[in-house]
C-alpha cells in the first residue's frame, strides 16, 4: 500500500469516518485544474493536491474511464462532461428558472453587467450573470468567484451572518490587497460590514478590480434569511458613484422585493 504524503495523512486524520476518502480524493483532482492550467501531468497534480502519486494516478484513471478526463500523452484535462456537475445544481436551484432571468432584464435595463452570488467559504460564486454584449469578458459568468471580504456581493453575504459566524470568518481571514484600494485593516472591515448591514446595500469601487465597481443588495427567501446577493457592475468611468446609489440602487432593490416570495 503507497505511503500516504504528510498532507493526505493530516487529511485523513481530521475526516469524518462516514467520509468516503476516494470521492474526496476525485474531487480535489477536478478542482486541481484551473483556468491558467488546464492540462497537467500526473506529477503536477499530485504535487498541486497533496495526494500520492499512486493515489492520484487512480483518481485520474478513474475520471477517465468515467468520461470527466481525458489523457492526451503525460497530460491530463477534463472534458465538458464536468459541467454535468454545475447543470445538475443550477437546475436544482432558482438560478437556471428565476435569477438568470432577472439578471438579462436587469442588463437590458440599466446597461451593466448584474449578476447573482452565492457564499462558498472565503468567496462569492456567480450562480448567475448576464453582461451586455459590449462588455463580454474573458472568464466572466456562473462560475466566477470573488474574494468576499472586498467585493460588493461578498460583503453582502458576510454582513448578514449570524455574529458569531462573521467573527470566525473575520478571524481566519488574512486579506491582501487586490488593488490599491483594497480595504484590508480589520477593523475598518468590521465597520464596512456594520455598515451594509444597517443600509441594506454595499457599494465597492474598485477593491476587487480596478477599474471596476459595483452595487449589491441581499437577496432574501420568503422567510427572511439572507441566500444570495444580487449586484450592478460596471467600469467606474462608465457610472458616478452617485448614479450607483440613486439609479440603480432602487432597481436592485425593488428586484430583490420581488424575487423574495420565489427563492426557497
């Protein structure tokens, strides 16, 4: 039996016993690949997740034989089999049904990108997104992921956690700076999220992008918690802080009301 490495064994010592060790091991070789890296050999691979050799060799063999890889000599890529995966949340979901939709009427209204984010760990997803055509970019829609602690729809997200929550995830947090205007003291975030919590929105310029700025509003289910973030970008030559807050600021919200009695 290969030697597990130093970080597979940590690993397995903190899992669960009910964790299947194999699905775990398939999923972080799927997600080892990145945009900047879509093919890798087996060596980078296990050198990129942590996993013997040995142990990635078989998590890559089997989501070949699977169809979610393919091997092209020493190289190893996955194949459009994978986005099976996100259709089978985003069809689960009210992306797909209801926030997609409002997002291509709320483009066509206000002429910016809108989209809509999820919370996944330090980070808000794209569950939903649409961009007039002028503005299109590169590895832009569902699927892109922002730094929460400085972009508009994370900062949504996090003020509305339950305290304790939002202390530990202030606590783990080691911000850099993305941009010049990247807000990294902690106390001045904790305000920033104090702040969002109590006005119902949050306005970025240019902290995740520079460049760019944006306007987001929580998105609430029926019974009032706080599921997603809905926001309004565009380049900051493009809008005035102040037409952020009287233009579109309304239209969000009034979005979000609306949306309300469908999200579950």
């Amino acid at each position: 039996m290969p030697r597990l490495s130093a970080a597979d064994a940590a690993r397995r010592a903190e899992e669960p016993r009910e964790l299947s060790e194999a699905l775990s091991r398939g999923l972080a070789v799927m997600l080892a690949f990145q945009p900047g890296q879509p093919a890798m050999t087996l060596a980078d691979i296990a050198r990129r997740t942590g996993l013997a050799r040995a142990t990635a060799r078989r998590a890559l063999l089997t989501l070949t034989h699977l169809g979610f890889a393919a091997q092209e000599g020493r190289l190893f890529r996955l194949t459009p089999k994978v986005l099976l995966l996100a259709g089978a949340y985003l069809g689960a979901s009210a992306a797909a049904t209801v926030l997609q939709p409002e997002c291509d009427r709320l483009c066509a209204e206000l002429g910016v990108t809108c989209s809509v984010a999820v919370a996944d760990g330090a980070e808000a997803v794209m569950v939903a997104y649409a961009s007039p055509r002028r503005l299109d970019v590169a590895g832009a829609g569902p699927g892109l992921r922002l730094p929460a602690f400085c972009s508009a729809v994370g900062r949504v997200l996090l003020a509305h956690l339950p305290a304790a929550e939002q202390a530990a995830f202030l606590a783990r947090l080691k911000p850099e700076p993305i941009t010049p205007r990247t807000v990294t003291a902690k106390p001045a975030l904790r305000r920033i999220l104090d702040q969002v919590a109590a006005e119902g929105f949050c306005l970025a310029d240019q902290e995740a992008e520079l460049g760019f700025r944006s306007i987001a509003v929580p998105l609430r289910r029926a019974d009032g918690k706080v599921v997603a973030a809905l926001n309004a970008g565009c380049a900051a030559a493009q809008v005035s802080l102040e037409v952020m807050r009287q233009h579109f600021l309304p239209r969000l919200q009034a979005a979000a009301a609306g949306l309300q009695g469908q999200l579950l």
